[in-house]
C-alpha cells in the first residue's frame, strides 16, 4: 500500500491542507455522514490549536473509517490496546473529502464548481411559470400533434434505413435471409491513426486495478474460489488484501519480489501465497467459471459473446494445463533452472 509513502509526506498535507479545510465549510445531503462530524471535530482542534498526537484515542471520530484501512489507522500496540496513527487519520480525512466530492456525497454550497445537483433543479411550484418564459416548442404544443409528428419523422427513418442496408451502405450491418433478421458485423477500418478513437477512453475515470479487483470480489467473490494447497494446516480466513495483491503480481507481470518493494507484503508472504494458492490449477477453473457466469449474466453479455467464449475454452484446456505442469514438475526436479518453453504457446 502506499499509506507509508503518505506518513512521509505528511507534514506537507498539513501545511497546504490545514489552511483550507479551516475556511471551508462542507455539507452533505446525505443524513447521519460520519465524514461532516469529523470534519467538525478536526477544525474545532485545529481552532483550538490542540495537537492530534497528544489527544486521546476516545475523543477521536471513527465513523469513517473502513473496515479494511482499521488496522493501519487504529493498530495494537504490544499490550494490545488500541492506538491511533494521527498523520494517518489526518490524510485519510483528506482523501474522503475528495471520493466524496466527485461522488457528489459532499459539496460546498458557496462554491459555483462543487455544487449539487439539487440546486440546479426547480421547484414544482415555479415550473410553470418558468416553462412559459422559455421558448420551447414541444411546451407549447398539444402532445397529440408532437406524437403524430414524430410518427412521421420515424417513418422515413425507418424508410432511408430499409434503403440504406439494401444498397450495402451500413457495414456494420447485413441481413440474413434465412433468420430474417439483421446481424451486427464488426466493421473494417483502417490502419492509419484516427484522434477520435481516443475520446472514449479520454472521458472514462482512472481506477486503481486493485479497487477494480475488490469491486469484481464483492459482486462475484471469485477470490474465495483459491483455495490453499494445504487446507488442513490452514485455518486463516479468506484474505482479501493478500489475494488482491498476489493476483495484481502475477497478472500484470510485477511479480513477487516487485510487489513486496511497493507494499505492506512481504516478498516471503507472496511467496509462500503463490505456491499455497496460485499453483494449483482447480483454483483457476474454479474462479474462471465464477467469473464466466457472472459475466454472462450481464444485460451487455450478448453484444460481446465472442469474447465469452474464452471462458468456455478453460475447460477444455485444462488437461492440457495440467499435462504441461506435470512436466514442468518432472523436469524441474532434474533441472532446477530450466523452465518448460511449451508453456508460453498454451498462454
């Protein structure tokens, strides 16, 4: 995780944070927001120039902190008693305000950018005076006259589109005789560079692979499909962090030791969490076919069953997964170094 590389910089949150979050009031149209009470607490101790670390661990609001960050803002000391890390405390505090205000959980209501929803709405008893200062056509028009009018408008459409798929126009389009429906055909554009391509991609958010991850575990749970090797020694339960960073190590090619430099995980614990969870190959079928079926189940799935059909090929190559690991095994005992090279032409 990178809350280590926050405790570093966190004298430079409180020097440009601080300021700001003493002159700006925040409010929320969500009821009981455990984040406004500790936004109040915060500039009631920075009013009173009281200092966190000096403060007592009661007097501290805790409603919005996860479940998952408690053990890295409220750790055990070695009597195990309960402290609180109050840098950590302070930047998480920071980071909420920012989910929260993209969400639209959290606004300021003198700010123009940061702003509601709900104030850009009218309320009922202005709307019809307002609609009649407006010059909107469809207002004033009575609503039989605008359904035949766009009756007529989806007649020709559907006239120029009959025209259009007769005369080969649409490419993305064919129509199959036999069925008597039309078929959608992915379309052949060119090789050379086009800038409207990326506009798709400009508009979407950046996500971290690991909330990503996390957000397919608590919709499927297809983490809870790997198992350990060894479940008779194993009593731990289901790990979600753990897992979510040893699949992040070996599917994005960071690998273990990588992944022990940049995280709370140690290189020894990615290890041995490869060879208990990830080596075997009924976890992989098992978290595939969670996955395939839950994907299926989308309302998109019938657009893009040609990539579904990957999840169906798992099956039927899994004996050759196995048949391929069985050698590598053989091989590796008379040579440690030498990797199997017929693995790759599988993958």
């Amino acid at each position: 995780m990178r809350i280590y590389y926050r405790d570093k910089a966190a004298a430079r949150y409180k020097k440009h944070l601080r300021p700001l979050l003493a002159c700006i009031d925040f409010e929320s149209q969500l009821p009981d927001n455990p984040l406004l009470e500790a936004l109040q607490w915060t500039k009631d101790m920075l009013a009173k120039k009281k200092l966190f670390s000096k403060t007592s661990i009661d007097k501290f609001p805790k409603g919005f902190i996860s479940k998952r960050l408690n053990p890295y803002i409220l750790p055990l000391d070695e009597e195990g008693n309960q402290t609180i890390k109050s840098n950590r405390f302070e930047v998480l505090l920071y980071r909420q305000i920012v989910k929260q205000m993209t969400k639209g959980a959290l606004h300021i209501e003198e700010s123009t950018c940061h702003r509601t929803f709900f104030h850009e709405l009218v309320s009922p008893e202005k709307q019809e005076e307002i609609l009649k200062t407006l010059d909107i056509p469809w207002v004033k028009i009575p609503c039989e006259k605008q359904i035949d009018s766009l009756f007529k408008e989806l007649g020709t459409l559907l006239i120029e589109f009959d025209n259009s798929l007769k005369q080969g126009k649409l490419k993305h389009l064919k129509y199959d005789d036999d069925k008597q429906e039309i078929l959608w055909v992915k379309p052949r554009f060119p090789k050379a560079d086009d800038p409207k391509k990326e506009t798709l991609y400009d508009k979407l958010p950046i996500v971290e692979i690991a909330d990503v991850v996390r957000f397919v575990h608590e919709k499927t749970g297809f983490l809870s499909a790997f198992d350990p090797l060894q479940s008779r020694y194993s009593k731990q339960k289901l790990d979600v962090d753990f897992l979510t960073g040893l699949v992040i190590a070996q599917g994005t090619g960071t690998g273990n030791h990588r992944m022990g430099q940049t995280s709370d995980l140690s290189y020894e614990k990615l290890e041995s969490g490869y060879s208990q969870y990830l080596y075997n190959l009924s976890n992989f079928k098992k978290a595939l076919s969670i996955l395939g079926y839950n994907t299926s189940q989308l309302s998109i799935a019938p657009y893009c069953m040609d990539d579904l059909e990957f999840y169906a090929s798992v099956d039927s190559q899994g004996p050759k997964f196995q048949k391929i690991l069985q050698k590598r095994e053989r091989r590796c005992r008379l040579h440690p170094f030498l990797w199997l090279p017929d693995l790759a032409t599988v993958l």
